[in-house]
C-alpha cells in the first residue's frame, strides 16, 4: 500500500544513494513500482516532496540529549552536535537545506529547543533568533564543508598535494602550518568554531 511514509523514505534513500537531482516524481515512482501520477495523491508537488525529506532528516536530530541542569553553553553545543550528527547521516540532502528556509513543525523543533535555550539566559526574542539563525549556518556550512571529503574520497589528496605545491616565500604561515602537527581534524575543528560561536553570542546577550 502506498502511504507518505513509504514515499518519504523511498525519496531519503533515493537522495542519500544518488543526490539531490536524482530526485523526481517519475524517479520516486519507479523505485516504489507504481505510477508517477499515484504519488500525487500523497505530495502534491516536487517541492513539498522535498520538504518533507528535510523534515525526515529534521526529525533525526537527537534532544534527549540535553540536560536542563547544564550550563546554556553545554546545552547549545549539545543540540548543535545533535544537528550535525543528523545531516552528517544523510550528506547528499544538504543542498535541499541550503535552497529552502525550515518552516515545518518537523523541521523547527530543534530551532525552537536553541531558542528556549537562548531566552533562559535572559537574550531577547530578536537576539535569540538572531543567534540560532548564525548557529544554524555555521552547522550548514561547515556539515557542507565536510560532506565534500565524505562524499570525494580524494579531496584530502588533492588539497595536500596543492598546499605542498604552494611556494613557501610566498606562503610561509601556510606551509608552517601544514608542516606542523597536531591539525585538529574535522570533529575537532567543528567543536572548536561551535564553542567560540556560541560564546561570543551568548555574551553579546
């Protein structure tokens, strides 16, 4: 039988194994053996059908995580890794989070956990959305940043081979640096620029 159910996790996993372009209502229709013009029925258009493979990917975001008793700082970094680990698990859906604004009950409850977050520490509503939304593009756009290495196994070689190119008279912090041990990895590097974020917003207020 066909339900939205079915449709919505044949076009995730369609996305996840194909991409973003793959995704189509004649594509969606062959991969669940049934008309193109049945899944109509369900989703009225290519667009919602979209929307609702965000809102799959929403409602992977884990809250349970968090601890009311924490200090904001630790409770944002919480749901911020709870966001990343989310679209870390399906990278090829990242551009249909670049192309839309989140405005489904699905997709807005981890923003409306950063901002109940956010209103504790006494920021006014304007800040506080003011805030999460620059949370929310630093985890789309370094989960972006780092779904490129998932998704192109040689892009760690190519980019060293190109920084190793680089003249070193012209570049000498950078060839310092990639000389030097100890370069924090993706998690890493991701945690770093979350902390600082979220520290710099939180004492704006």
């Amino acid at each position: 039988m066909l339900t939205r159910e079915r449709i919505v996790a044949a076009a995730l996993a369609l996305v996840d194994a194909e991409g973003a372009d793959a995704l189509s209502m004649r594509r969606l229709g062959a991969e669940l053996a049934v008309d193109a013009s049945s899944i109509y029925y369900h989703v009225p258009n290519k667009a919602a059908l979209e929307d609702l493979v965000v809102d799959a990917v929403m409602s992977e975001v884990d809250l349970s995580a968090d601890d009311p008793a924490a200090p904001p700082p630790a409770r944002v970094l919480t749901a911020l890794r709870g966001m990343a680990e989310a679209l870390f698990a399906h990278p090829r859906t990242l551009p249909l989070f670049a192309s839309r604004s989140l405005t489904t009950p699905e997709s807005l409850r981890p923003i409306e956990h950063l901002i109940g977050v956010m209103r504790e520490t006494g920021m006014n509503y304007p800040r506080c959305v003011a805030a999460v939304n620059a949370l929310s593009f630093y985890v789309l756009g370094a989960t972006t940043a780092q779904a490129v290495g998932m998704l192109e196994e040689d892009r760690d070689a190519r980019a060293a081979a190109a920084l190793a190119a680089l003249p070193a008279e012209e570049f000498p912090h950078i060839t310092a640096a990639i000389a030097t041990p100890g370069l924090l990895g993706d998690a890493e590097e991701f945690e770093l620029g979350a902390r600082a974020m979220i520290a710099g917003l939180l004492a704006e207020g």
